[in-house]
C-alpha cells in the first residue's frame, strides 16, 4: 500500500532544460539584435571590428524599455523589433547593390532592379522559378521582421526583469558611448567604435527620398530644353543619307578593358589588330570615351542617356523620361526617312519602351529562329545575333537605310560560361552551340577568386570585339557605318574599387571618308583603342553632338 501511494521524488530535470532553451532563446535574440544592428552593408567593410562596436541604438533601447509599463513596453518593442528588421532588409539590399552598382539601394525607384536579378539568378527555370523566387525572398524578407520583432520583445521582457542590472550596463556603456563619440574613436578601417548605424541608415533614407522627389522637378525641365525637337525632318542627319547607322553596346566594356589593369593587355591586342584588319578593308576608325549614367549594371539607364541626350542615372528618371516624347536618336533616324530596328536579345518578353524610342522592330530571344543553348545571362552568343542581324535586314535586297540599336550581351556578367566562335557560314539556328556551355569555364571555376574573375571578364569582352571585328570585315559596305561603345563599367569584383571611373570606350567606323571627316573637329583618336588622352564626354553630351555634326543645323546650347 505504500508503495502506491508513495509521493515520486520531484526531478530538476524539466526545468532545468527550459532553463538553457530560455537562456539558448535569450543569446540567440541578443546576437540577432546586435548583428542587425552593426553589421556593415558594405563588403569591404567587413571585419572583425566591425563586429566589436557599441552600438547607440542599443543602449538607448534599454533605456526607454526601463522607463515604460509593461503593456506600452511590450508594443513599442515589438515597433522598434519590426524597424530594426527593415533596417537588416535594406543593409542587406545595399550590401547587393554595392557590389553591383557600387551604390546604395534607393527606396523610391531602385525596386525594379529586383525582377531582372531574380531572373538572372534562376537562370532556366523558367516563369514559373521566377515565381518560387519570388515567393521566396516575400518570405524570407516577413521572416526576418518577425524574428527580429519576437527578439526585441523578449529582450525587452528579460531587461525589464533585471532592471537594476540592467540600468547599471547601460548607464556605463551610455558613458562610453558618448566618450568615444566625443573623441572619435575609431576601428579599423576608420569605422567610429561609437557605432549608430541604423539611425543613420535611417536618416541617409529618409533624406535621399527627398532629394529623389526634388530631382522629378529638375529632370523634367531638362528633358524639356530640348535643342532638336523642333528640328525639320531634312534638316536631320543629312551627312548619313543612305547608310546604314548601327549603335552596337558592348555590356560592360568599361575604362578598365583598356587602360591599367591585367585585363587590358589582351583586350588592347584585339583593338589593335582589329585596327590594321580593319584598314586593310578600306574602314577607317576614331575612339573616345563617354561617361556612362551608370555602372556596374542598370544598362538601360545608359541606353537611355545616350539616346536621349539627358541624364538618366537612375530609375526614376528612365520612367519619366519615356513616358514622354524626347526626341531620340532613333526617332531622328526614323522621321529622317530610315527604318529603325532595336535587336535586343536578352529580352524575353514585349519591350514596351520601344515605342518611345521610335524603333518600328524590334527583335529579342523570341523571335530570332535561336535553337541554341543560353549562356548564363546571355540568351545567345553575340556571333548569332550579328549573323542573324545581318539575315533579317542588311541581307535583303535593295532594303531602305538602317538604323539600329544592337545589345551585344555576351560580356554580361557573371561571364561564364562562354561561348566560341564557330565562323558565319556555321552559325545556323544556333544549335552549334548546343555542347558549349558544359564545355567552357563555369560560375563556381570563375568566381573562385578574383584572378579567375577578372580573367573571365576579360575573355567575353574578347569575344564580343573579335566578333563585332569580324563582322565589319565579313560583311561590312560602303554604306555601313558602325558606333560601338560600351554601356558601363564592370562592378568592382573587375575594377577593384568603388572610385572606378565611369568611362567607357566608343568608336565610330566607317568606309566612306566623308562621314569622319563630319567629326574632325571632335579631336577623337584613329583607331578603335582610345589612349588615356583620348576626349572624355558625358554620355549625356553625344546626341546632340551627333545630330550636330551629322545635320545642317547646329544645337543652340
């Protein structure tokens, strides 16, 4: 009887296990709060250091969770929990954005960057990889502001109850805090030891959509003041009168394809011995760099610029720049009597900036008859879209003179893997192609280290000019006159730094001495290799440069 009715012995064990998954809890939302709150959005200030800051928003939180009741402190937390998670969302953000565009995300316009890396990102998964990704970076994003909520309201309970403690710590490290604020202690890498970078980011924010809501005022009254748009259509472009006009973009030819760096050698080699091949065809050739709007991507704002002869640097400009109707190199072209083409073969759905533009076809990824395999962000090799290019309008018979704008993509980051080039008559329906991507150099083999990095860039950009070399001299006329340039500057994993100038190499060929003989007075250099003495323009600069030099009326600046 005793035995049943025998009390058992209590056991710590229960207990205790809650005890170390409150105190695991705790740790785990102190070390969320304090990285959320330190950690640099920029790769190149990552360090141990930078992890050993004091951060003020920190201190000051526990001040005001001392000083307020429990249901009032259990809301605020949360609030404050919520903002703290935003704040990680947009380091995270601006951590991408460095490396890509060497900038900071901007909250007002740069959200329509993120569908396009989404794509580049799933690659061949189609439309509906496109959606899972979305879905989920949707998630991850609500995840992150929930955990960091739940965190701070459990770090605002456990402080709440050890009040004396807790008012003691803060009262120091406030103390330290504002010494090292005071005298402007640092870290390495010049990072203040008083550390309030969430406010700050905050305040950066919050100021940079003021200056964005000014800067509509101002865009507008520049896409206004515009010298040609009342210009007659015979007085346009009068110097190209039946040639065939081709603005060739080579993704990410930049500055540093050609002057100090490792990569330029090689590239340097191709210009120069596309020179020679060149003249000894009959072309002739002049070089110069554009400042580009842009760098490291964003390759539309670019195109945009130089079209428009405005400055498009960012997304909000570029919408509002082609919901209107700036007169634009190609509808100069259009209404001067030429038919305008766009082949844009990265797009994989309707482009409905064409119309703005003045393009009356538009060629990309759909309906070019391609059988082949992509290559990475590069729907195509560049040698297919010239040869296809050449077939669809310069091949037809007694066809009308031609503009176009030309995105050879194939240079596009990540450059890898590449492809080869197979000769015009071997070009088909791409299927040629077909084994090159598991044959070449992949993304994990580039992007292995910085060497292997710069070296891959170097070997698209390669391709890309060999290919467009090549072209001129295979099917080049008289008629043919070729500007091709570069949209931007790699990003910094090419260029080593964030300083990198924007420049970027163009060149104009042509046959017909007549048409270099317009732009003699540019003091561009012979050549399809610019020196470190060569012009320097504002990508801006160039339309209004071109219809000048090309027209029988000047711009009145």
């Amino acid at each position: 009887m005793s035995l049943l009715t025998r009390t058992p012995e209590p056991t710590t064990e229960p207990s205790t296990a809650r005890r170390v998954t409150r105190v695991v809890l705790t740790v785990l939302a102190c070390l969320l709060v304090l990285f959320a709150l330190i950690v640099p959005d920029r790769l190149d200030r990552f360090s141990l250091w930078a992890f050993l800051r004091l951060p003020g928003e920190a201190i000051a939180g526990v001040a005001l969770v001392l000083v307020l009741p429990p249901r009032a402190r259990r809301v605020v937390a949360a609030v404050l929990g919520a903002g703290l998670g935003l704040v990680l969302l947009v380091k995270l953000l601006n951590l991408g954005f460095f490396v890509a565009f060497d900038r900071p995300f901007n909250l007002v316009f740069d959200w329509g960057f993120l569908p396009p890396a989404l794509e580049l990102a799933t690659g061949d998964a189609g439309r509906l990889g496109e959606l899972a990704a979305f879905a989920g970076v949707g998630l991850l994003a609500v995840a992150v502001v929930a955990l960091m909520a739940l965190a701070a309201v459990r770090l605002g309970r456990i402080t709440a109850g050890h009040r004396r403690t807790a008012g003691r710590t803060a009262a120091v490290l406030g103390l330290v805090w504002i010494v090292c604020a005071v005298f402007g202690l640092q870290v390495e890498q010049g990072e203040p030891v008083a550390a309030r970078t969430a406010a700050s980011l905050a305040y950066h924010d919050v100021r940079q959509v003021s200056v964005d809501l000014k800067d509509r005022h101002a865009f507008a009254q520049e896409v206004a003041a515009d010298a040609f748009r009342g210009t007659p259509p015979q007085q346009l472009l009068t110097g190209l009168r039946g040639k065939d006009v081709l603005f060739t973009f080579v993704e990410s030819y930049g500055r540093v394809a050609v002057q100090d760096s490792d990569i330029a050698p090689g590239v340097n080699a191709v210009l120069d011995a596309g020179t020679d091949a060149l003249r000894a065809a009959g072309f002739d050739s002049r070089s110069a760099f554009l400042t580009s709007s842009t760098t490291g991507g964003g390759s539309w704002l670019a195109h945009a610029t130089l079209q428009s002869g405005t400055w498009v640097n960012n997304q909000q400009r570029y919408d509002n720049l082609v919901d209107g109707d700036r007169l634009t190199l190609a509808s100069a072209f259009g209404r001067a009597g030429w038919r305008t083409v766009a082949d844009v073969p990265s797009n994989i759905r309707d482009w409905t900036e064409a119309k703005f533009y003045g393009y009356q076809q538009v060629y990309d990824a759909r309906n070019v008859g391609y059988r082949g395999p992509a290559f990475s962000y590069a729907t195509m090799p560049d040698e297919y879209t010239m040869e296809k290019f050449q077939q669809l309008e310069l091949a037809k018979p007694d066809h009308p003179p031609l503009m176009a704008e030309i995105d050879l993509v194939s240079s596009h980051w990540p450059w890898a893997p590449l492809p080869r080039t197979v000769g015009w008559p071997a070009v088909g329906d791409g299927s040629v192609y077909g084994p090159m991507p598991s044959q070449g150099k992949q993304i994990p083999d580039v992007w292995s280290s910085p060497e292997n990095v710069r070296a891959a860039y170097g070997d698209s950009i390669q391709y890309s000019l060999n290919t467009l070399i090549s072209w001129v001299r295979t099917y080049g006329d008289d008629n043919l006159v070729l500007v091709f340039l570069g949209d931007h500057q790699p990003n910094t994993s090419v260029t080593g730094s964030e300083q990198a100038s924007r420049d970027v190499p163009i060149t104009i060929v042509a046959k017909d001495p007549a048409v270099l003989n317009r732009i003699s007075d540019w003091g561009w250099q012979p050549g399809l290799r610019p020196d470190r003495t060569a012009p320097v323009w504002p990508m801006s600069a160039f339309r209004d440069r071109f219809l000048s030099a090309f027209g029988d009326r000047l711009a009145a600046h």
